[in-house]
C-alpha cells in the first residue's frame, strides 16, 4: 500500500502543477493592459527584420503601419536584395506613406545568428530610445505599443511577446498551435508570475540603454539564440524581463509537420544549452506521466484503470482547453487531438536535444553550443 498512496501522490502533485500554471497564467494572457490616456507616450522605432514571402506576410507586415499611437518609426530590415519580399516591403511603405520608415538591404555580420545580423544594422539606425524588435510574423494589435510599454517599471530592463498560434490550416498547424498557446506560452507566463521571466525573441521592447550599456547589440551574440542572451544581459544588470498581458497572435496557415517537429528541436536544443537547469525539468511536463501513474495506482489495487486515466486526462486536458478559450486561442477537435499528441511527443523532443547540436535556421547551419562569455542564469 506504501507504493500505492506513493504513485497517487505523484499523480496529484504533477495534475496539481499543471492547473495551477493554468491559474497563474489565466489572467495576464486574457486580460491585456495598455496606456493610460495620461500615461507618457515616449516615441518608438520598431526595428523588422524580413526575409522571404511567408502565409499571411502583407498582413502582418500592414499592421506595423496601423498602431494607435503617437510617435513611431518602423525599419525594415532585409539581408539579400533579391528577396522577394522587397517589393512587397515598398509597397507596403508606399501604401502608409504617413508613417515614418525606411527599408534598409544589407546585414552585418556580428554572430552565427542570421536574424541578429539582419536587424544590426536597423538598430544603429534607429532613432529613439525605446526600440522594438519584432519577427515579421508577429500580427501586431493597434494597441501593440502600449502594451508593451504598460509592462515597464523602474526594475524593468526588457518586455516582450511570446508567440500565440493562430488560423492554423491543417493538422501540422494544430500541433504547432499545442506548443505554442497552451504549453510554452503558459509555462512563459508561470515564470513571469515567479518573477523568473525570460526573453521570447518574438517581440522584444528594449531601452536601448540597458542593451547598450552591456555592449549594444552585439551583446546579443554572446549565446547561439539572441533571446537567451538577451535574458542574461538583463539579468546581469539586477533587471527583470516581464512579458506583455494578452500576448500578440502569429498567423500559421497550413504547415509542413517535419517543419514543425524541427523548429521544436532547434528550441529544445537552444533552451538546453542556454539554460540546462531549467531544461532538465521539461521532461515531466507531459500529461502522460501523471495517466500512467493514475493507471499504475489503479492496477496495484486490482481496480479498473481506464477510469482515472480519463479523469487525469479530463482535468489535464479541460484545463488548457478553458484556458485557451478565455484566451481567445484557437480550439477545436483538432487542437485536442494535437494537445495529446504533443504531450506524446515531449519525452521524444526531450531525449532528441540531448542527442545532439546541430540544427538548420533559415538555410543556415548553427550549432547549440555553450555562451562565448559567462553570464548568471536567469
């Protein structure tokens, strides 16, 4: 009997953990906070960098040029001048030709990290003291900037916007959607909550004078994933990085599911070079240990075992699904279905990042590998 009440300790303990993040997490990515009319409205420049025509790249690129708010410049960063998505890029500006910007063609080459070189030279150029960096794929709010500068306080160093899933056209999409919204975004948010928030490099708001203060952007080249040392950078200074409340969506359109299972690897790789003590735990974040142990507990007492498997599975998997539709996250059949699948293929990912380094970003061949400089962790 020790051995019993043993397992469904453990069953309760990890069900626990998994509806309390839901708790934790609930309010700030349902409920988003913006500027006050009083609140000061310091001018931005969002730096973008591009490359190549994605599902749903002049939305989201259109949506730069539509922020409610008083004082911005945008910067369009694209490495090759032969990137298709130039021509949409001039279009763009030409269409909002209101709005203060520029298209700058040409990279620098400061890392091993195509997108930092890509925006380095956008940073240089950029005018004012609040810079935003933000992926081409982020659909920006009209009330983007405000959220993002709502987040700061005198201890804050860097804000930024962890990826939400949206419109997913196939199954690969949903699976993509799993990761995305209701597992990384919401364990994001539980370390946000325990004020041990680290960087997404989505969306990040910086004051250009915490970045330059550690060496400007080349300081973001001190770890293979310019989120990573954009968390240590902060962090190094007694700073905290905070997240946005009502975290911003990114448009996936249908996917390729080797394309998926891939960008999952390069980020488990990354996060367990980057951070290895936080990544050691991600093993037990599947709802597959707390049903087996729930099924164990069962059959050492010769009781049926299907019967609190499909209670663990129905408090596990009905706590993410109410958190994505308070979220406004997408939610169907499907995403279920994807929530179970990739909860199969967490100890898979996790195993596979420990097997090796190397990985592909954009064409480009990168490896996972310790910082070049020390840094404390996060």
């Amino acid at each position: 009997m020790t051995l019993f009440w043993i397992v469904v300790a453990l069953a309760v303990v990890l069900t626990g953990a998994q509806i309390v993040s839901v708790a934790l997490a609930w309010r700030r990515t349902t409920r988003p906070g913006v500027l006050t009319a009083s609140s000061p409205h310091p001018p931005v420049s969002i730096v973008r960098p591009l490359c190549g025509v994605e599902a749903y790249e002049a939305e989201t690129l259109a949506s730069t040029f539509t922020l409610d708010y008083p004082d911005y410049e945008v910067i369009l960063c694209v490495a090759q001048p032969y990137d298709p998505v130039i021509a949409l890029a001039r279009a763009t500006m030409a269409q909002f030709a209101h709005v203060k910007s520029r298209l700058i063609i040409g990279d620098e080459a400061i890392s091993d990290n195509p997108k930092l070189n890509n925006v380095a030279l956008g940073w240089a150029a950029a005018a004012h003291e609040w810079i935003i960096l933000a992926d081409s794929n982020v659909l920006m709010p009209k009330d983007y900037i405000s959220r993002l500068l709502a987040r700061f306080d005198d201890s804050t160093g860097l804000v930024c916007g962890c990826p939400i899933g949206a419109r997913p056209g196939n199954s690969a999409a949903d699976l993509e959607c799993a990761f995305l919204n209701s597992y990384q975004a919401r364990w994001q948010y539980v370390a946000d909550a325990i004020g041990r928030g680290f960087a997404q490099g989505k969306t990040m708001c910086w004051r250009r004078s915490v970045l330059e203060s550690a060496g400007g952007i080349k300081a973001l080249a001190s770890e293979p994933a310019e989120d990573a040392a954009a968390t240590k950078v902060v962090h190094s200074q007694g700073m905290k990085v905070r997240l946005v409340s009502g975290p911003f969506e990114q448009p996936l359109g249908s996917r390729a599911l080797l394309a998926v299972w891939q960008r999952q690897v390069r980020w488990a790789r990354l996060r367990r070079v980057t951070f290895p003590l936080f990544f050691v735990p991600e093993i037990i974040s599947t709802g597959l240990w707390p049903m087996l142990l729930a099924g164990s507990a069962s059959a050492l007492i010769g009781a049926a075992v299907l019967p609190p498997v499909l209670l663990v599975a129905v408090l596990w998997y009905g706590a993410e699904c109410l958190h994505s539709q308070a979220a406004g996250w997408p939610l169907s059949p499907r995403i279920v279905a994807a929530m179970v699948l990739r909860d199969l293929l967490l100890p898979v990912l996790w195993v596979d990042a420990w097997l090796g380094n190397d990985f592909v970003w954009r064409g480009h061949a990168m490896r996972a590998v310790a910082a070049h400089a020390p840094h404390p962790q996060p």
